[in-house]
C-alpha cells in the first residue's frame, strides 16, 4: 500500500461565538477539520475531478446509524496546501486512525518541533501594520524576555493619542503567549500569535472616521524606512 501522511487541524467551530448552534453540534459531535495529503512519488494528480475523488477516498464509508450524520467533504484544496477539509464526528476519526500512515498534529505549531521551531518563532523579523493603532499596554504585546529590536530598525517608539495624529507606532512584538484567554467565558486557552518572539511596528494612519490614501501611503514609506521586513495592512470600506 503506497504510504501517506494525514494531517489533521480542529478549526474553532462558530458556535464558540454564536451559542445558538452548540445543540446541534453536541448532538453528532462533528467539526470541521482540515486534512493535509503527502501523495506517494509519481501519484500527483493534476485533475480537479480526480484530486477530489483521491480525498475522498479517505473519508470513512457512510454510516447506517440514523443519529450519526455522514462525514461531508467540504473543500479540496489544490494551490494552499494538498488536502482537504471535511465534516467529521468522533467516530469518523477513530476511523481514519485506524489508516496506514495516520499523523494527527496541529498545523506544526508546537513549542519542540514544527513551523515555530524551524522559523525560530519569528525573532529578528519586524512586521511592520498599518491599521487603526493599536493598545501597547495588551498582554499579546507584553515585551517581557524580548531582545531588543534588531539592528536595522531605524524607527522610534512614539505615542499619541490625539485623534488627528495620523501616525502612532511601537516596537513590541507579535502575539506573545497568554493564558487564560477566552470570548466571554468560552473557548478558553493561550492565546499566542503567528510569530511571538517577531517584533511589530504599528502605525496609525486611519482613525473611526477617516482613512486617507495619502496617509496610508506615508506610513508604508516611512516603515519601508525604519526597516521593516513585511508590511501587514488590513483597510476597506
């Protein structure tokens, strides 16, 4: 039997958010997973149908327990990653445990090994936002234990919170590790970013009221002159 990797990662369910939904969930116990493929040498497909086909292959057959609902593909992925993510309850993983080559994990996000290891948890990377500002006293911004900014950052820490200011930015850092974080009282955890050790420059080139090119556009130049390694700009109407 050609051998495979399954990799699966537990998306957070809407009912985190919205309690109206926690019934039915409880009920089938399904959430939504997603499943990452290594295909075995020379057995890439390149045809969505027969990709498709592939992915579901992995899915346990249906059941014939009426309180049991089927597992349902729900997207196959063919440029973001080789995989797929589907609808599972408890006992369709249990099946798919059971398949030659089976790897559970959670997105390689773990402190020993995986994407934070390898990347170094993001330290000498400066990502550089341009949004609203942010409030550098919040625990995710906490500077404890971080080595100070690289030294290619030109840039200062400047605060102000007058509205009319177009800019307001601070060297910290990006998402540090939180316990105890939740959404009242549910899905309580650690909140941590993407790149915890990664400092972040923000810049305040919108307020509640307006957001204009011409200021959005001096922030980004001057982050591009304090040295930031990756701009993160999140604006629309």
């Amino acid at each position: 039997m050609p051998q495979y990797r399954l990799i699966l990662t537990i998306i957070g369910l809407i009912c985190v958010l919205f309690p109206f939904t926690t019934n039915a969930t409880e009920q089938n116990n399904s959430q939504i997973y997603i499943v990452h493929c290594e295909f075995p040498d020379g057995e890439r497909t390149t045809r969505n149908q027969d990709l498709e086909s592939y992915y579901l292959s992995f899915l346990p057959a249906t059941t014939s327990d009426s309180s049991r609902e089927a597992p349902r593909l729900i997207y196959s992925y063919r440029n973001v990653i080789t995989g797929f993510a589907a609808k599972l309850s408890l006992e369709d993983l249990k099946e798919m445990e059971k398949m030659e080559g089976f790897v559970v994990n959670f997105m390689g996000l773990t402190q020993n090994m995986g994407f934070w290891n390898d990347s170094n948890y993001g330290k000498g990377v400066i990502i550089g936002v341009i949004d609203m500002g942010i409030f550098p006293d919040h625990p995710s911004f906490s500077d404890d234990g971080m080595p100070p900014p690289p030294a290619k950052w030109k840039g200062i820490c400047q605060f102000n919170s007058t509205k009319w200011t177009w800019y307001t930015y601070c060297c910290t850092t990006a998402g540090r590790f939180v316990p105890g974080a939740n959404i009242f009282g549910n899905a309580n955890g650690t909140a941590v970013g993407v790149a915890p050790l990664a400092h972040v420059a923000v810049y305040k080139a919108c307020d509640a009221i307006s957001c204009y090119g011409s200021d959005v556009l001096a922030a980004i130049d001057m982050a591009i002159e304090d040295g930031v390694d990756v701009l993160s700009i999140s604006l629309g109407n």
